[in-house]
C-alpha cells in the first residue's frame, strides 16, 4: 500500500509528515524502554524481515496482489514503539533506494502503513490476550485477529487522508468500499504470515517475545483445601542467553526470502494500484524522485537477467535495511544505557 507522490496534495502530505515525524520522536522515547542488549539486533532483525517479506506479493483476487505491511509483526515482536521505527526503517529504504513509494509522500505511508497498523494490532492484540487463556496459542491467536484486523484498517486510514487531500475527485464512497474490500483479503496474508512468524520465535525463544512476556502461569499450591499461587514460576524459566542463532536464521531466511522466493511473486498490481486504476485516483500520480536509483523497481541497473537483478536488490536491500534499522536501535539503546548510568 505504498502511496506515491501525486495522490496526496502537498498541503495535506506536510501535515501527515509532521505526524508521521511526531509519531517517530514518540517513539524512539518508547523504545527506548522496550530494548536491551538482546532486544536491540533482533529490531533490526524485525526491520529486514519486514522488507524481504513485501518484497513476496501474494494473489488476493483476479488481477489484484498483497503484500505483508508489517505493523502488527513487529509490534507483537519487539513492541509498540519500536515496532513503529522498524516500519519506517523499511518505507524509508524502500522510498530512497528502490524508488517504492514517494518521497512526498513519506509522511502518509509511515501514518498509514506504520502508525496506524501498530496502533490497531497492538491495542487488539493486548484486549485479547488479556482475556484470551494465558498460552503461546493465545498469542498467536491474538496476532492472526490483530494482523487481520490492521490491514483494512490502514486502507481506511489512507481512504481518510484521501477524502481530505485527495488529488483527483472520485467518490470517497466508492474508494473506501473497493480499498476496505480488498485490503480485507489482504489481511487475511498478513494474518497468516504474522501468526506463523510469530509462532516460529516462540517455539524457539518465547522470552524474546514482546506481545509474550508475562504469561507464564504461576505455579499452584494446595493451602487448606484450595489452590493458590505460589511465588515460584510453574515451569523452568524460557531459555535465555545470547539469541545469536535466532539473529543468523533469521538473517538467512530473509534473505533467501529477498533474493530467490522474491521471484516468484505475484507481478499483478497490489491493492492500492488496482484500486486507484480502477476508479481514477491516479491520474495525477508523479513520477518518483528517486526513479533513476540503480536499484529502482527492486532491480539492480545494467544487469539484464531479470533473476539475477531482482535477487541483486533484494539481497542489497535486506543488508542495507538490516544494517540502518541495527544501527539505529543500537543508538536507542545505548542512550537508555547513558540515561540510567546518569540517574544511578
């Protein structure tokens, strides 16, 4: 759902820019008490997963595509406000060196694709875990609902910056039902790719899970007849330690993900290009200001076979997007480190 420059007027753009900007400097306060020494790669992780995984569009109806938008992924993974900037990390790699959703337009597609999906899974997800049994099966559960739910809840979102800052005068009627329509089969992707991810972690190292903290039943103890807690945990701890072997299989992963599956993805168009052609709301749309890049349209200039050139990008990519976003959260973590050192 990459929204390019054009289909947003610039009033309205700067205005969801200084949000989207807002909605990061929150956030890197927030995460600053979100990640630790072992929490801090695994964002970055969370941040180049997300980017291998859009690259793999998937068939939602005919002639029409998905692809994962990540919010509610990294959120259950990592939390809320970190979740947020691994987002960015991703639009702003995608938007400087693949020419995948305008500049301009940065603001909107951090509000929509970032913001907005983080703050409806997450919010759902906690409601249900809440009142869901206290299990990993409960956590996964949640994030399939929440994943679900975020999706067409980002088109909605978009389709209300449209109504105020559209381009083009097409009937905020008709887009809202074609967007909210088809990005519910979306959701449905996302669904699935958040639930087996996020079971994945868990079955291997559910301690390193953030949507997952706090759910180890506590151990019961027979006192005059009746049960109650005890201090003690029911179960031995989660395993700990280094989550090194975690960091390099997802690493892998990803970039098998980018650089071999990627070719094998839907090539029809995603939701909001079938949407916008079909009903109008591209016939202002710009042309990126990054459309020259060497690796615009996730393909590597001046290398003429078309699987080399994808897989090329695709690796490039998850090794930039990896290396910013694992910086980044290194940077936001240290600045906790400095800040409590200070306070002690």
């Amino acid at each position: 759902m990459h929204v390019p420059d054009g289909f947003i007027n610039a009033p309205v753009s700067a205005v969801a820019g200084v949000v989207a900007a807002g909605a990061v400097a929150v956030s890197l306060r927030g995460a600053r008490r979100e990640l630790d020494e072992r929490t801090a790669p695994l964002a970055g992780l969370v941040a180049a997963f997300i980017f291998a995984v859009q690259m793999l569009n998937f068939p939602v109806a005919t002639g029409t595509s998905g692809h994962l938008l990540g919010g509610a992924l990294a959120a259950i993974l990592v939390g809320p406000w970190t979740g947020v900037l691994c987002v960015a990390v991703v639009l702003l790699m995608q938007g400087i060196l693949f020419a995948d959703g305008g500049l301009t337009a940065l603001g909107v597609n951090i509000t929509v694709m970032g913001v907005v999906t983080v703050v409806v899974a997450y919010a759902l997800f906690r409601g249900l875990v809440l009142v869901l049994p206290r299990t990993r099966r409960s956590v996964t559960a949640a994030s399939f609902v929440a994943a679900l739910v975020s999706v067409p809840a980002s088109a909605a979102a978009f389709t209300l910056i449209y109504a105020i800052g559209g381009t083009t005068d097409v009937p905020i009627s008709k887009v809202l039902t074609a967007m909210v329509g088809v990005h519910f089969l979306i959701g449905v992707g996302e669904a699935v790719i958040t639930m087996l991810t996020v079971g994945a972690v868990i079955a291997v190292r559910p301690d390193l899970v953030f949507g997952a903290r706090g759910l180890t039943a506590p151990l019961k103890l027979r006192v005059d007849g009746e049960l109650v807690d005890a201090q003690a945990p029911a179960a031995a701890p989660a395993a700990t330690g280094s989550p090194r072997k975690l960091w390099i299989g997802g690493v892998v992963t990803a970039l098998v993900l980018a650089g071999f599956v990627s070719f094998y993805a839907s090539a029809s168009p995603d939701g909001l290009e079938k949407v916008a052609a079909d009903k109008g709301i591209d016939a202002k749309v710009e042309e990126h200001a990054a459309a020259g890049s060497p690796l615009a349209d996730y393909g590597v200039k001046d290398v003429s076979n078309a699987r080399l050139s994808g897989g090329l990008a695709g690796v490039i990519g998850v090794g930039v997007t990896l290396a910013v976003g694992t910086g980044a959260f290194w940077v936001v973590r240290r600045r906790r480190t400095h800040q409590e050192t200070a306070a002690a």
